[in-house]
C-alpha cells in the first residue's frame, strides 16, 4: 500500500518535472517572437472592448438579460475571457498539432516516447500569447464581481477555483475528444473550428436563452458549466447541487476522453506512404 | 487562327472555374465544417430574442430573426481565405510556378472563392431548411428585386473583402507580421458589421462612427436587403462601390510593387 503510494508519487513528480521543461522550451521558444505580445495585446482588449460595448447593447431602460444585472453579466465575460485565453495558452497550440501527427504519421515518435501519449500530445507546448486573455478574465472578474456586490469568503473563493478548474476540464475533454477524431477523419481540424464559434455562446449567462438553446447548452454542449456556473458562485447565488453537478460533468468528461483516445488508438495504423 | 480576347477570357474562366469547382468538391465534408462554424449570428438571435432590446430600437421579433438568417447567409458567402491560400502557396513553393502562368495568381483565388461559394449553397440551405424548422414561420422569400439587389450587395461586399484581405496579403512582401493585421482587422468587422448586432441598437454616437468605416456595408446592409427591411439602397451601393474603387487600384499598385520584392522561398 504504501508502496504504490510512494510509487504513484514518484510518477506526479516525474510529469511535474517533464512539464516544468516542456513550458520552459517552449517559453523559450516563443520569447524569440516578442513583437507578437503586442499584437495579442491589442486583439485581447479589442475583442475585450467590443465584447463589452456588445453586452451594454441589451442593458439599459432598466432591462436585464435574463435576470442578470450588468455586472452580473460581466462576470460571464469575465469568466468566458479567462477560457479563452487557456484556449490560446495551452490547448490550441496543442491539439492542433494531432491532425498534422496522424497526417505525416509522427504520432508513432509519440506512442513510442515512455510517457502517457494524452499527456504528451495535450501538453507539449504552452504558448505565452494566451495570457494576456487569462490575466484581463481576471480582473474582469474581480471588479464586475465587487462592483455586483459580491464579498465572496475563504469558502467561496475555494468553490470558485474547483468550479473554474471543472469549467477548464471540461472544455480540455471537449477540445480533446473532437481533436481525437482525427485518427479517422484527417481533415477533422475543422470541428474544433465549430466548437470553437458555438463556445462563443458562452459569453451571455445561459438564462439569457430561449428554453430549447438553455437546454442544448446544458445538457449536450455544457456551455452552462464553462461560465454560468463559475459566475454564480462568484456571485454567491449559486446552490450546491450545480457545484456537485459541475464536478461530476468535468471527472466524466475527462475519464470519457482518456477512455476514447484509448479506443480510438486501436484504430490508428499509422501513415501509409 | 486568331481569337478575339474576350473569347478567350471567357474559356480560361471557364477552364478556372470548372477546375476548382472539381477540387472544392473534394472538400466538401471541410466545407460543411466550415459553414457550421459561421452559427454566430444565429446564436446571437438567440440572446436577442428573448431581451427588450430589440423592441427598443423599433425591431420586431420576427424582423430581428429574419435579420440574423439573413446576416448568417451573407457571411456564409463572403468569407475570404486569400492569406491564408497564398500563405500555403508561398510555403510550398508553388507561387513561383503561378507567377510562370500568363495569368496573374490573383484570379486563380477568385475562382477557388466562388468555387467554394457554390460548394458551400447546398450546405447553407440545409441550415437554413434546419432553422426554419425550429422557427417556423421566419424564414420568407423577399420580393424578387431585393433579393436580386441583395445577390449584387452580397457579392459587392465578396469583392470588397477580397480586396482588403488581397491588400493585407501584399503586404506580407515586405512584413512577416501583416498577416496580423488580417487577424485586428477581424475585431471591428466582427462588432461593427451587424454580424452580433443590428446596427439600429446601437448609440447614436456609435452608428455614425461605424457608418464611417467600410464595416456595416459587409453585413448590416445586405442582410437588410435580404430580411426585407427599409434600407437606403442608392448610399448602400455608394458606400460600397467607393470602398471598391478606392480599394482597386491600391491592391493592384501593392501587386506589382510586391511582385518585384519576390524571392522564392528558400532561395
């Protein structure tokens, strides 16, 4: 027992350390490329500003969006920016890079490598660019938040950061999954494409939707999950059985998305020339 | 033998088009892709479906959701991936050969764009045919002569972002970083066009400012045309039309100068 405990420990800390060297390289890497944090600089606040001139459209005449006050809605956003830039930072530059594995038949140098190939493939590279997005979520976050009224205690703090780390799982299986695909349909680069334009969704609190679309989002692209329910418990209206439910979507959707890479590797048979 | 040139231009279009029609189709699971990924507007008519918004400004529900079916389908056909083709083209080393051809590159990439358009019609009735189904009653075909003046507009602004995403490609003569200029120049197209909003809700200020740019012109104009709304056709088309003829003669000034910077990759 205590063996595989001190086994188990070992292994966390080996993937520790390969992480460590993976984001440095690559940080390294990226910082040849300076002029670019200028540019993700402005992208970041432009689509920040227009986000929220777009959001200040439907308020106003006392209107609230689907029974969220102004700053109760710039917490979705704030939340929805947050994603967007770990989206940016870690699994864009990684998933996109499975297609061109299968197509050029690298993904063997992979499967061969003495580490877990999710692991690998989800987490070789970390592209600085991203965070700017993750830093503006943030505060954005925090003011709209304080400005809502909200004085979140220790607990709350702590079931804002499982929530956002649930939200995060989540929207890595989704990512994973499609980016998976790939294995059969090598042109499948694209979907993530669509995911990407419905995620877009997640910028309004899902209770501004018609019911059928609440429903879609909730249940079958749990856009609710990514944001709403963050915001909530931001805001302290959110109930236990959402947090329970969050956690509970982001443990399946992960065994879900190891479970079929598994499934799909059976079918990989490498790139014939 | 000798022919006259406009009998010959018609064949090399014909020939152009009728090839990259064939390769388009070849990618029509990629072009499904991509239309679906165009849902914006229709997610948008979702939040704006159910705020006072829209009432607000004089829009009723059924005119804000034939807006955004109306915005949706003039995207689906005004989408311009020049940067990216010749980016691809320019890596792979197959731009010199193009430049070889007694045909200037820029056309090849017309016709791959209107190619792709027409892979694209089946796929953009069928979302349609989708949403209508969910929403009975929305969809209606306008009268005949906006949906004719709505064909031209569409296809005027087609031209017109191919001129600017042509201009920004140019520029990738003398910078490797104007190929990010394509991606800033996205952020006031995505909130000024009328792709997430119609341009009646916006404040007063802000119209005008946007009414100053080329932007509202791509999305807000045409998709009016289409829905069937009250829109000043003559200053939509001469919005448009000077935005072109501003924008011609500096994407072709920009092409020859840039034609003579070229070296083949690698070289």
């Amino acid at each position: 027992m205590a063996k595989t405990l001190a086994n188990s420990l070992a292994t966390f800390r080996r993937y520790r350390r390969t992480l460590a060297r993976f984001w440095a390289t690559s940080l390294t890497a990226e910082l040849e490329y300076q002029a670019n944090f200028l540019i993700e600089l402005l992208s970041v606040g432009g689509n920040l500003a227009g986000s929220v001139f777009l959001l200040s459209l439907f308020f106003g005449n006392g209107r609230s969006l689907g029974g969220w006050s102004w700053e109760q809605a710039l917490v979705v956003l704030g939340v929805y920016t947050l994603l967007d830039g770990l989206t940016s930072t870690v699994l864009q530059p990684n998933l996109s890079t499975i297609v061109t594995h299968v197509r050029t038949g690298t993904l063997d140098f992979v499967l061969l490598k003495p580490i877990d190939s999710q692991f690998w493939l989800s987490a070789r590279t970390f592209s600085p660019w991203g965070l700017p997005g993750v830093v503006m979520g943030l505060v954005l976050m925090a003011v709209a938040a304080l400005r809502a009224g909200a004085r979140p205690g220790p607990e709350a703090v702590a079931q804002v950061a499982v929530l956002l780390v649930a939200s995060a799982v989540i929207l890595y299986s989704l990512w994973f999954v499609l980016a998976a695909t790939s294995i059969w349909f090598v042109k499948v680069w694209n979907a993530t494409e669509v995911l990407r334009s419905a995620l877009v969704a997640g910028r309004y609190p899902v209770a501004a939707y018609p019911a059928g679309l609440r429903t879609f989002f909730t249940l079958v692209l749990p856009v609710a999950f990514l944001t709403t329910v963050p915001a909530e418990a931001i805001l302290g209206t959110g109930t236990s059985q959402w947090l329970l439910a969050s956690v509970a979507v982001a443990v399946g959707s992960l065994a879900l998305s190891r479970w079929f890479w598994g499934f799909a590797l059976r079918f990989y048979t490498s790139a014939s020339s | 033998m000798s022919r006259s040139p406009l009998v010959h231009g018609l064949r090399v279009a014909r020939a152009l088009f009728t090839s990259q029609y064939a390769l388009m189709l070849e990618y029509r699971a990629e072009i499904a892709l991509w239309a679906l990924s165009g849902v914006l507007p229709l997610i948008m008519l979702g939040v704006w479906s159910g705020s006072g918004a829209g009432a607000d400004a004089g829009l009723t529900p059924l005119q804000l959701a034939r807006y955004f079916l109306a915005a949706f389908v003039v995207r689906q056909f005004t989408i311009v991936w020049v940067i990216q083709a010749f980016e691809e083209d320019n890596l792979q080393g197959r731009l010199s050969p193009y430049l070889l051809q007694p045909l200037p590159p820029l056309w090849r990439y017309l016709a791959a764009h209107l190619a792709e358009q027409v892979t694209r019609l089946p796929f953009v009735v069928v979302i349609l045919a989708l949403v209508a189904l969910v929403l009975p009653g929305t969809l209606s075909w306008p009268s005949p002569l906006s949906f004719l003046l709505a064909v031209v507009a569409t296809h005027l602004v087609f031209l017109l972002r191919f001129l600017i995403q042509s201009l920004i490609t140019m520029a990738c003569f003398w910078s490797e970083r104007a190929a990010a200029l394509e991606r800033l120049q996205m952020i006031p197209y995505l909130f000024l066009s009328g792709l997430v909003a119609p341009l009646e809700t916006f404040p007063e200020g802000m119209r005008a400012l946007a009414f100053a740019t080329p932007f509202p012109w791509m999305i807000w104009f045409p998709a009016r045309l289409l829905g069937g709304g009250q829109v000043d056709v003559a200053a939509g088309f001469g919005a448009l039309l000077a935005w072109i003829a501003l924008l011609l003669p500096l994407t072709l000034l920009l092409w020859k100068a840039g034609i003579r910077r070229y070296s083949a990759m690698g070289a």
